[in-house]
C-alpha cells in the first residue's frame, strides 16, 4: 500500500511517499520500521499508543486504533500536527 510521509519523518524515508504491507495499522508500522529503521518510534509510543501529534488517515478517514485492519489497495497518510503560536 501507498504510505504518505510528513516533512518531519522524511530524514527516515527520504520520499514523501512509500510503499509499505501489513493486515493492520500495526503490522504496517513495524513493516516501515523494518525499511526504515527508527520511524515507528516517532509515531507510536512504547506503550504501542499512537504519539498524541501524529495522526493517521486511511483512505483519507482518521483512524485512532493500530489495530485497524488494511487492505493492499488502502492508501495511508502520517501526518504530524504543527503546535505554537
């Protein structure tokens, strides 16, 4: 499946978008951290919750839940929240 990535996270992919596999949002993230080592980390915390300024949209609907089952045809989006003022 297509995995958009957010400015801050291209230091790790070094592409706005990749590829990536996975039956759920879970399995997905480890796949793109086996790619691209350290980019799980910055999205999910070390309890397996979602970091509270990254979000995730498959096929454009906010999911909340790493559970979340996908489909090879699913196009994913991280996107990071942008904070101060």
């Amino acid at each position: 499946m297509k995995v958009s990535i957010p400015t801050p996270l291209l230091s790790y992919t070094q592409k706005s978008e990749v590829e990536a596999s996975g039956a759920s949002l879970a399995e997905m993230m480890h796949d793109l951290d086996r790619q691209f080592p350290g980019i799980r980390f910055r999205t999910i915390d070390e309890q397996d919750r979602l970091r509270p300024h990254v979000r995730f949209f498959v096929n454009g609907k906010q999911v909340f839940d790493l559970t979340q089952p996908l489909r090879e045809t699913d196009a994913v989006a991280i996107v990071q929240a942008l904070s101060g003022g």
